[in-house]
C-alpha cells in the first residue's frame, strides 16, 4: 500500500508492505560413479553419500517480514531540492532481524554555470532470496561447507544484508553541445548477499559473505540531438572486495577457494573498467539507424594459484589471461535499424531489426568460478520486432 499526498510544497509518501513467506524444499542426490566424482573434485563428504545413503533435505516453514517507510521532497529556496525519508524493515525469514534505515539525497543548483551538485546516503536492508534459502541455511548444508569452523564462524544461517551507500556527483551543461555527468559513490556493507551455482547448473542456492566494501566513479557524456544525430559516451571505473568468512550455500567441490574468517578477496563482479558509447540517427522520415558498443576489463578467476593449471585445460580457456588472473577483456558492437509508420494516426507501427555482438567475438563472463561457474557470451544475434501502438 502507498500513498502521495501534496501539501505546502511538499510532496509527502508513506506506505507499508507485508508478506507472508511459505517455503517448501525437498532436495536429496548422490553420486553414481566415485571415480568420475573424484576426477570433478567432489569433496569426500560428499562422496559418501550413494544409492543406499543418499544426501536427503526435506522441509517447509512459515514465515512473515514487512516493512513502513515516509519520506518527503520539497525545496528550500529556489535551488536546493531535498528528498529525506526513513524506512523500517523487519523479516522474520531464518533469522529475526529489524532495520530502522534513514535516507536523503539533495540537489542544489548554481545558477551562474547551471551546474547541479548532488549527494546521497541510503541505509539498505535485503532479505535473502527465498529460493532454496532453507536448504542453504540449515544444518545439513553446513556440515558439507568448507567454510565453517569449529569456533562456530562460516556455513550455516544466511543473514539480511545491511549497506551503506553513499554518492556525491555534479551535472554540468557545456551549452547546447553536450551535458556531463559524473558521480563517486560508495558501498560497505555486512552480510554480502552472493549465491552460489550447484556444480554449473542453473540451480543457485544463497550464501551471504560476512563483509564487503565497493567504490566506484562514473562518468557520461550526452550529446543532445542535432540534425538527427544524438549520442552518448560513458566510462566508469570500480573496485570491489570482501571479507569473509561466507554462510550458506550448498558447497560440494573439494577445490573451493580458501576463504576463512577474515580473508579478504576479489568477487567476480569486481570488474574494474568499463566503457561505451552509442549513437543514433533519426530521419525526419521516420527511419533511424542506431550504433553501440561496450568495453569490459574482465572479471577475476576467483581460484587458488594451484588450480590454475586444471583450468588451462578446461575448454573455453584460451578466453582467459592466467598471468593477470583474469578474463580476457572483451569489446562488443550492437547495430540497430528501424522505422516509425503512422506515427500521425491512432494506430502506429514501429519495426526493429537488431544484430548483436556484431564482430561475432567469443568472450567469457566468467570461468571456474566456484560461486557462479564458467559463463560464456553468446555469438552474433540477428533479431527482428515490430510494435503496434493504438
């Protein structure tokens, strides 16, 4: 439920949410052939569950998390726009856990040079993904994870994730050429929500890492239509890292990565350089023909130095860098053309041809991560649409 209310220059929101969460899991394997278990690195816990003792995980919960916030936007002066609120979360769902998460941003304008300084803080509070969250949360599962400890720290109870995020940045008009934008922002955080993927699959179970911090500066530049031609230019550069130890999940493998209390390490969406561009041109016709592109650095391998050689063997290997411990960084161009028709009547038709990863180059997201596993990019795609609007 959510309410809008205008008053004196203010615009006041307030709303509550509730959910009742009612989870059913069922889950059991085994391994079929030792031999072939041992070659793919399944740990001797896991092992030992076959045809006679298979590993079996059966139960359903009830449970409830809700959550009330008001907030407020409104200016003081003609320049300086202020959005304040706070936001109250409770969840029930494992672990009982409540947040009172105040938030503000504000914009101020400078009339000389019409630029537009901004900043915010934001208190987050996440629940974990229902999906499999018992399975990943119970005793079970933490006896097989490699990451609990006999003092009690990793493996079981996947805790709501907790940030803090905060971001400064300006906009500044160079007249009618263009508009920058740039922003730095910063995250810490507690309780890294980071599932991971069962043995390659599609299935995910979810884990949380103890803790993390990222930071980041974002940079664009918006060229605004002339004779047809608009555009835009982005760059944005980030770093991130956490700190284990890491609960929940459903760890199988004996090669896990070895992250204890304290260990601090890089996760595979620590990609630190990212750029693009895109251009368009628009025909007084109704046709218009689009270009892009984007350039990734490459996301880390994730893995033990020892390990390095077993996945130089694996297929897909030639996309990585070894010596940097990397992905190979990648650079993709989409093609996009079209045309509007009757855009003046009731009814109008768009058309859309698309043609994606137009070079047709082989890349990798990511490869042997044990988290998220190997991820490969898809090849060229041709695509076509239309859109009918009445």
């Amino acid at each position: 439920m959510n309410l809008t209310h205008w008053a004196g220059g203010h615009t006041l929101k307030a709303g509550a949410d509730a959910q009742r969460v009612t989870p059913r899991e069922f889950f059991s394997f085994f391994v079929t052939d030792e031999e072939f278990g041992e070659e793919v690195d399944l740990s001797d816990l896991a092992l030992e569950f076959d045809r006679e003792n298979p590993f079996l995980f059966q139960e359903r919960a009830v449970r409830g998390q809700g959550s009330v916030f008001l907030q407020d936007t409104f200016s003081l002066g003609r320049n300086l726009t202020v959005n304040a609120g706070v936001r109250i979360d409770h969840t029930a769902v494992m672990v009982s856990a409540t947040q009172v998460s105040p938030r503000a941003g504000a914009a101020l304008l400078v009339p000389y040079s019409q630029t537009v300084l901004r900043a915010s803080y934001n208190r987050l509070f996440m629940p974990p993904q229902i999906e499999n969250l018992l399975l990943s949360s119970s005793e079970q599962a933490r006896r097989l994870s490699p990451f609990a400890t006999p003092e009690g720290m990793g493996g079981a109870r996947v805790a709501p994730e907790r940030q803090h995020a905060f971001e400064v940045g300006f906009g500044q008009p160079f007249g009618d050429w263009f508009q920058l934008n740039a922003a730095y922002w910063w995250r810490l955080v507690r309780n890294y929500a980071d599932p991971n993927v069962f043995l390659g699959t599609t299935v995910i179970f979810p884990n949380s890492v103890a803790e993390g911090k990222a930071q980041g500066l974002e940079a664009r530049v918006d060229f605004p239509e002339r004779k047809g031609w608009s555009g835009y230019l982005s760059y944005s550069n980030a770093r991130v890292f956490q700190v284990g130890p890491i609960n929940g999940g459903l760890f199988l493998e004996e090669e896990v990565i070895e992250i204890g209390p304290g260990t601090k390490f890089n996760p595979d969406h620590d990609q630190r350089n990212t750029g693009g561009f895109g251009m368009i041109y628009e025909h007084p016709s109704g046709f218009w023909v689009g270009l892009s592109g984007r350039h990734e650095s490459g996301a880390p391998l994730e893995v033990e130095l020892d390990e390095l050689d077993e996945l130089r063997e694996r297929p897909g290997a030639e996309l990585v860098n070894f010596e940097r411990g990397r992905v190979k960084p990648r650079t993709l161009f989409d093609f996009s053309l079209g045309k509007d028709l009757f855009s003046e009547r009731r009814v109008t038709l768009r058309t859309q041809f698309d043609i994606r990863n137009l070079t047709n180059r082989r890349f990798a997201y990511n490869f042997g991560n044990p988290f998220s596993g190997t991820h490969f990019g898809h090849p060229r795609m041709w695509s076509g649409r239309i859109r009918i609007g009445f």
